[in-house]
C-alpha cells in the first residue's frame, strides 16, 4: 500500500509541473548580495560578473581554436585607423 501511494504521489507531481511551469511571470534570482553595478568597466564582484554575463551577452567569443566567432553579432568589419 504504501508503495502505490508513494507512485500515486510521483505521479501527480509528475503531472503537475507543466502545468506548474506554464505560467509566464519571468525568473526570480536570489543572491548573496547585492549587484551594484551593471558597467561591464566596473564590475568587480563573482556576483556582479555572473549576472552581467547572463545579462550582457558577448558580441562574440573565441572557439577552441582561437577563432572569433559571432555569437550575438551578425557582421562585422574592420575599420581603417583614421577613422
């Protein structure tokens, strides 16, 4: 008996977070402390650098063979050293 009761319960938990998830009111962070800057020039805690980096993503990022690859960027040029 308890053993059907304890499926009977996974079950129902199973069944209950899409509906549980499908509500659309954003993510809720929680941290240590708090963020006081979002300069990408002026960060200097772990926290601050985690959520500017989940928050400002790069324009691009070097791959494993040093290449610079586009990651938000679609283009882009160089431009001469006049300008």
């Amino acid at each position: 008996m308890v053993a059907r009761t304890t499926v009977t319960a996974a079950l129902c938990l199973i069944a209950a977070v899409p509906l549980a998830c499908s509500v659309d009111e954003g993510i809720v962070v929680a941290n240590a402390t708090d963020v006081s800057t979002l300069d990408p020039f002026a960060l200097f805690s772990r926290v601050e650098v985690s959520v500017a980096d989940h928050v400002l993503q790069s324009l691009t990022f070097l791959n494993r063979e040093m290449e610079v690859e586009p990651l938000l960027a679609t283009d882009w040029r160089r431009l001469d050293d006049d300008v």
